[in-house]
C-alpha cells in the first residue's frame, strides 16, 4: 500500500498571521495528505526537526514578514547538514518575482503568492512527491 503524502506546514518567525496557512493545511487533508502544523514562531532549526521526527516528504513554508530570503535559506543549510535532498521545501506568501527566482536558485521548489488555487498547490505537491518516490 502506498504511503500517503506528508506535508509540514510551518510558520516561521515572528509572523503571527496564520490563516492561510490553516487554509492549505486543510485543503491538502481534504486531498488525502497527511499534514503535520506547526504552528505560529517556529525556528528554521525547529522546523527542519520536525521534518525529520515526522518524516514528511514536503516541508511548506508560508511566510508574510518579508524575511523569505533567511528563513528559506536556512531551512536549506540545515537540511543540507543533515545530508536530506529528499524533501520538498516549497512555500507561500507575500514574496517578490525577483526573490522567488533566488529561492528557486537555492533548491526551492515553487512560491505559491496569494490567491493560488489549493488544488493547484496539491497538484503540485502530488507530482513532485511521485516524482522524488521514483528516484
């Protein structure tokens, strides 16, 4: 039987604006996804510890305080120190053009900015998890 999709939806920082990402937690359980929430001021260190403790295959950030760029690069580092290329980070939120493309340099997979339908999210995260199970 095929294991279901893991994703951990985190919030990190000091941004305590939650809904959208109590949103996507629940559209992506509508979609049979198993979702660990962190809920609000996580740590990038928190968050990657708790991707492996829960072994998800996804980690998704979303982000409206503008410290995208910190927060996504060390969530990286961290899951490059312990050696994980097998999770997907992706993430959503308030986030410039120019800045998605420099989190996409560093092996971030794609910035879904507001308004994104939740089954385009859940697509996505569907054709990625199979494409990394294949591996």
């Amino acid at each position: 039987m095929k294991r279901p999709i893991r994703v951990l939806i985190a919030k990190v920082g000091l941004d305590g604006h939650d809904r959208g990402a109590k949103i996507v937690a629940t559209a992506l359980k509508n979609e049979g996804m198993e979702v660990i929430y962190t809920g609000l001021r996580q740590t990038p260190e928190m968050v990657v510890m708790t991707a492996i403790q829960e072994d998800v295959d996804v980690i998704g950030v979303s982000i409206l305080s503008g410290a995208h760029l910190t927060v996504f690069s060390k969530i990286m580092a961290l899951l490059k120190e312990q050696q994980i290329t097998d999770i997907l980070v992706t993430g959503g939120g308030i986030i410039p053009e120019n800045d998605i493309i420099t989190l996409s340099k560093l092996g971030v997979g794609q910035i879904f900015t507001p308004g994104t339908p939740t089954k385009t999210l859940a697509i996505y995260i569907a054709d990625e998890v199979a494409k990394r199970r294949t591996l």
